[in-house]
C-alpha cells in the first residue's frame, strides 16, 4: 500500500508478497484483461520504491485513494489507472482531469487551481514560464472555458471545453497501457 504524508508519499510494506486475489474482479471492474491486471500488480509493487513528493504526484495521489483513507492498495491503483487506458470514455477522463483541477473540492474549478495546477506541470518538466504568461494562459482558458462568466468552471463547462479542445486531456491516456501484457511478458511467470 502507498501511504500519504505530509511531504509526500511512501511505501507501506503491507501487501507482502501475496498476490491480489481479485485479479478476474479487478479485470471485471475495468478495461484491464487479467494477464493486464497482473502485470499492473507488478508495476505497483515496482512503483512503490521509487515516488516522488513534488506537488503535482501528491495531487494524483490524492484522487487515487479513493477511499480517503491515506493510502492507495492495489485495487485503488488498477481502478484509478483504468481512466488512463486508451479504451476508456473521455468522459471519465474529462472528470478524472476536473477533480485533478478541482483541488479544493468546490465542485468548481477556479482560476488559482489552473495557475497551480499549470505551475505544477511546469515544474514536474523542468519548464520555465513567466508569471505573465501563466497568467495569459489561465485568462485565456477561462475567456473559453467560462461560458458562464461567473469567474469558475463547472463539470460541464469543463466537458464542453474539453470537446472542443480534445489536447486537453493527451495526457489522460497512456496508449502501452492496452499491451500490458505483451509489453512485459518477463513480469508473467
């Protein structure tokens, strides 16, 4: 299990070496085969060494635990990952992208968590912008976002927007999660 701290995330050894066994549940639940499934089991035993604590992971982190309980099992992994899968709606992974945005939870996404939530990205790949043109960027996404004009996007002034600009959401889909399995036969024994 993935524990959340303060300054980040760490690796709780609670998952021992025992396989999941909801494997087939899982692949049911989701658009993941079972052989994607157990893969996906060795990536998040893989991936619990090796986490960052910068703000952007700690926000992903956040929406990954899904029961609000402080950490992220196994089964929270595979369900907030499917949103990732290239088989999934972009409706879901317009929601997902809202409640990312979305950080203080008002149902609404407000121009100071763009400018957060771009800072973020920036940082997590070593990009520099100015705070002008950040604050260009946030302007204009609301001028085309805010069809309200109440200063605030709502889920579906988002789904609006997200339609008419669907590079929005180019990073909501990891295209090998679709060849799990044949990407990493070695992990399969």
């Amino acid at each position: 299990m993935w524990k959340f701290k303060k300054m980040g995330c760490v690796c709780s050894k609670q998952i021992g070496g025992r396989r999941h066994e909801n494997i087939s549940l899982l692949a049911s639940q989701t658009v993941f085969s079972e052989a994607e499934v157990e893969v996906l089991h060795d990536l998040f035993l893989k991936l619990t060494s090796c986490l960052s604590n910068q703000n952007l992971i700690t926000k992903i982190f956040v929406l990954f635990d899904m029961r609000n309980d402080g950490g992220i099992d196994f089964g929270e992994f595979v369900h907030s990952l499917n949103v990732f899968h290239p088989n999934s709606s972009q409706r879901d992974k317009a929601i997902f992208a809202f409640r990312l945005y979305d950080t203080r939870q008002t149902g609404f996404i407000e121009p100071e968590e763009v400018k957060e939530m771009i800072i973020d990205v920036l940082e997590e790949s070593e990009l520099m912008l100015t705070e002008s043109i950040v604050d260009s960027i946030v302007s204009k996404t609301f001028e085309e976002a805010d069809c309200k004009k109440d200063g605030k996007i709502d889920l579906e002034e988002w789904e609006n927007f997200v339609a008419t600009y669907p590079l929005t959401l180019k990073n909501m889909t990891i295209p090998f999660l679709k060849d799990l399995s044949r990407l990493f036969p070695g992990f399969l024994q």
